[in-house]
C-alpha cells in the first residue's frame, strides 16, 4: 500500500524567550547580596575599631591624670616633709614608670586612630562599591522590563 506524499505545514514554533538577561539578573543579585555582606562587615569593623579607640582614649586620659595626681601628690609630701628624699626619688621613679605607660597608651591610641582610618576607608570603599552593584541592578531590571514590554508589543502587532 503506497501512500501519498505528505505536505510538511510550516508551524512557527514559539520562540524561546532570551533568558540571559534573567540569569545576568540573577548572578548581579548574588554579587550585590555579596557586597551588601561585605558592607555591612566593614561596618562593623569599622564601629569596634572606633569603640577600642574610644576605650585606648579613655586609659590614656586615665593614666595621664592618675600620674599628674600621683606627682602632685608626692610633691606635696616631700614640700610638707612628711616623707623622705628616699620615699621621694621613688615616688619619682614610680612617676616616670607612671608616664612611660601613659606614652605607650598614647602610642597605642595613634595606632588605633590608624587602624581605625583604614577601617572606614574600607567601609566607604564596600559601601560605594555596593551602591553602584544595586544601580547596576536596577538599571539591569528595568532594561529586561523594556525589552518584555518591546517583545509584547511586536507579538500583538505582528
């Protein structure tokens, strides 16, 4: 039995939909989750190192008092001699040792100030770096909503 020759009908098959967009969309996403992580770990950073700044301060403040009060004092004593020049060039000695830690404290202080510059360096760097990620993005989301819209427009015309 022969049968006859079929006419093959041209179907237009739907088109795929570009997808690539969508998943630059995505990937865009993930890195500004991952910036936004970044960000937010710099502040943090930046925040505790600004608080040991705070807190190195406060010892140093402490220190330089405690030893200018020390020294009045052991001043006043041996003004009023009720210690001797013995007891006296201890209390000098105990004062010198008072002010060497009072200047490392202050070393420290500067260091802390140091960290904590290069601390809010980083997190303005993350926090720019992580604004222009989610302008991007945006810019990304509305370019996609275009070209939907484009597309929707050419399948109902044409």
């Amino acid at each position: 039995m022969k049968r006859g020759k079929r006419e093959v009908v041209d179907v237009a098959e739907p088109k795929r939909s570009d997808r690539s967009l969508d998943q630059l969309l995505h990937v865009r996403k993930q890195r500004l989750g991952r910036l936004e992580r970044e960000r937010s770990s710099a502040r943090e950073d930046w925040r505790r190192r600004r608080q040991a700044l705070h807190d190195y301060k406060l010892r140093k403040r402490e220190a330089v008092r405690q030893a200018a009060q020390f020294w009045q004092e052991s001043r006043a004593q041996f003004l009023q001699m009720t210690i001797t020049t013995g007891q006296f060039h201890v209390a000098k000695a105990r004062h010198a040792r008072m002010k060497e830690e009072a200047a490392s404290l202050n070393l420290r202080c500067h260091e802390a100030v140091r960290e904590s510059r290069r601390a809010g360096v980083r997190f303005f760097e993350a926090r720019a770096e992580a604004r222009r990620a989610q302008r991007q993005q945006e810019k990304l989301g509305i370019m996609r909503d275009e070209l939907m819209a484009l597309s929707r427009l050419a399948e109902e015309g044409g």
